[in-house]
C-alpha cells in the first residue's frame, strides 16, 4: 500500500469523505486521491516521491506557478510584523486602488475571504440596492457553495451528478432562475415575466467550472442590455478568469462593463481570498455606509494581501498575459496535434492560460453539450496521463490552466504524453 493510500485510509476517519473540497475525492475517475509533499514552478511532488507537471495549478491562483520566491519573501517579510489584526493596515489600500486602476468596472472594492464569500456578499447586495428578489444564474456555471445559487450548478456538484444540493431550502431555490448560458431567448423570457422582480444576473462570463465554454458573439453584450433596460444588475463572477485571462479580466477582453465584479484566486497569490467591487453607488450601499451588512474577521489579511499584490506586480512587470497566450497557443497546437494523430475529433477550448479538452465531437455552447462527453474515454487519458507525470484535473467539468513556469519543455513533453494516452 501506498503511503498515499495510507493517508487517504486515515483521512477518511476523521474528514468527509477523506477531503476537504469534493472534486479531491476522485470519485470522477474511479480511484483514489494522491498526497501532495511539496511544489515548486509547475511541478509537483506526491508524498511517493512521484514528480509530475502540474496543469491545475491549485484550481486558478499559481498563475507563477507553485511557490515563487517573490511570495515567499513577500510572506515572510510581512508575517513579521503581525500575521492578522482586525484593524486597518495600508496593504488594504493598496490591493484596492490596484483593482480599481486594473478592472474597467470597478470604482470601490471590498476584500473578503474566498470566491463564495465574494459572490454570496455581490448578490445580498444587488437585492439591498435594488429592494429585489429574484436573481437569474446560468446553468453550469459554479458561483461557490451559496445556497441560493446551487440550482443547477457546475463544478464539485456536477461531478457528483446533483446539481441541487441538500440542505437548500426550496423557498430560497425559488428566487433562483437558472437558465441556458448562450441562450438569449431564454433571457428575454425570463426578464418579459417577471423583469421588475430581478436583482441581478450573476454569470461567469466565460464559465469555467463545467470545462470552459466560450460566449457567443453579443451574448455578454445582451446581458448588460437587458440588465440596464429592465433597472436590473449585471454580476461578473471573475474569481477564475480575473487578472488571469487579462490585466482586466474578461470585461476587457470583451468590453463589457458590469455592475459588479467577484474575484479571488489570483489575487491572493495562493492564499485564502476574495473580493467584490463595481460602481461607487451601488458599493456604497455597504455597512457602515449603507444598509447592506457584510463583515469578516480575516477580510484583507495581511498575508494574503501582500502574496497577491506581488503576484499582481509580477504579472504587470513581466506583461505576463502575453507570455502566458503564447505559451496557451502553442499547447493548444500541440493538443490539436495529437488529438489529429489519434484521429480523434474532440473539441478544445482555450482563453489565454485557460484550457478544457472536452471528450466529445460538436460545438460546446452550454452545459448539455459538456454533459454529452464520453467519460469512459476522459478516464483512461486521466491515468494514463498520470502514470506518464503529467497532472490534469480528476474531472472533465473542470478547467486546465497554464503558468508562466510552464516552460515551452514542459508543454512539448505534456502534449506528447496526452498524445500517447489519447491514443490508448
């Protein structure tokens, strides 16, 4: 027996499940989860001793890879002197006026802890502002483990086959409309039958936790249309693609500005946190200024501010979005590359540093089409890919993601490895 089965065998008498998030368990591919000992650039080791490249990437925030000296220093530099205080400290001003110079629609923020928390806060305030009820999500895409936004979901509860969670009371579900992502008729329905009760659209703009699906042309653009025509707000979930896809996010890469924004992941260079922002009036609706309560007694933490304002940094110094396209670009060709050897016609999608190879032939516009994959196939590619040292997600529902410690090295052999596993 493995000393990772050994740790799994242990975990599972006192953790859930043996894991602390679902998608760890494995439970997608038939096996059982791998014990991390250490990271370092776009590698891991487990605690076997096995070595491998590492294309999740703690599922979005090493975007410079695992553990790079910069945070580390930044870390150690900063713990220093206090490692929480619940009192104002500059780095909160500092990582705010960088979103809002870097974010297109972002005049005020707030930090929070996580992406849920950052998403849960965005919507209890477009209901204040608005005094509304009624929020529409879209089917497949995963705003964290909110109770209201569990309907039809993406992510951990997809891969699990039950979208709906329990313990989601039915009257909170019922102010959720969750509808087809790329299809405008529907939202046109929806706001034609109860438009003056809508708070809020909430959308991944390119959802990204059920694979990763691409936004018609004019799709965005009909969102903030139909938002602003009917007195409604339109949220942005960049937890994944913030500061990821583009300095700016998605918002700059399609130019379109919503209402308000939730982030994470990168902007916490590896540690715990999140943040909300948007327009100065309807930020200002937040306690104390406001009526809307939100609080937290680790929001802005030191630590976690100064790993994601050097993250930050780096990035910009380095223009690391153009290193980081062509680097996805050439992995890209290098898939498409093997997926033709295999004589395989599966579809692959790729924003920048993001990626999804999806086991199924055809256009891939929302969460039906994801659903229609050929999961025996995602299996054998998952182990095979494995057993050769390269480390894809454990589900297909989930997105891939590049560092710019991927060297070009990295990515030539782990596309000859997905050719070779492609072809078993």
């Amino acid at each position: 027996m493995s000393l990772s089965q050994k740790l799994f065998s242990r975990a599972k008498q006192s953790i859930p499940g043996g894991v602390n998030s679902p998608v760890r368990a494995f439970r997608n591919v038939d096996g059982d989860p791998f014990f991390i000992r250490r990271a370092k650039g776009c590698r891991i080791w487990n605690v076997d001793g096995k070595e491998m490249i590492d294309f999740v990437g703690t599922w979005g925030p090493a975007i410079l890879g695992h553990a790079p000296n910069c945070i580390i220093e930044a870390i150690h530099t900063t713990a220093k002197d206090g490692l929480s205080f619940g009192i104002p400290h500059p780095l909160e001003i500092e990582m705010a006026e960088l979103i809002c110079r870097w974010v297109p629609s972002v005049e005020k923020v707030r930090m929070v802890n996580s992406g849920t928390e950052a998403t849960m806060s965005a919507i209890r305030l477009a209901r204040g502002h608005t005094g509304r009820g009624r929020i529409i999500k879209f089917e497949g895409c995963y705003h964290g483990h909110v109770d209201s936004l569990l309907v039809a979901a993406g992510s951990g509860a997809l891969t699990h086959g039950e979208p709906d969670s329990a313990g989601v009371p039915a009257e909170l579900a019922a102010l959720t409309m969750a509808l087809p992502f790329n299809d405008p008729e529907a939202v046109e329905q929806a706001f034609s039958e109860c438009g003056e009760d809508i708070a809020a659209i909430i959308v991944e703009p390119v959802p990204a936790n059920a694979g990763l699906i691409l936004p018609d042309e004019g799709f965005l653009s009909l969102l903030r249309e139909i938002t602003v025509r009917h007195g409604a707000l339109l949220i942005f979930d960049e937890v994944m693609t913030g500061f990821r896809v583009a300095k700016g996010g998605v918002q700059e890469l399609f130019g379109v500005t919503p209402d308000l924004t939730a982030m994470g992941k990168v902007i916490g260079g590896g540690l715990p946190v999140g943040a909300f922002g948007g327009k100065a009036e309807i930020m200002d609706s937040l306690a104390p200024d406001g009526p809307v309560y939100q609080a937290g007694t680790l929001s802005g933490n030191p630590l976690a501010l100064a790993a994601g304002i050097t993250q930050l940094r780096e990035l910009e110094k380095n223009d690391a979005w153009s290193l980081l396209e062509n680097r996805g670009a050439a992995f890209e060709q290098g898939i498409r590359s093997a997926l033709a050897e295999a004589g395989l016609d599966f579809t692959f999608h790729r924003v920048g540093s993001m990626f999804c190879l999806f086991f199924k032939s055809g256009a891939v516009r929302n969460l039906d089409d994801v659903t229609g994959a050929d999961m025996e196939h995602f299996k054998r590619f998952f182990w095979a890919c494995l057993e050769d040292g390269v480390y894809f997600a454990p589900s297909p529902y989930e997105t891939g993601f590049l560092s710019t410690a991927h060297a070009e090295e990295d990515l030539v052999e782990a596309a000859h490895v997905a050719g070779r596993a492609l072809r078993a």
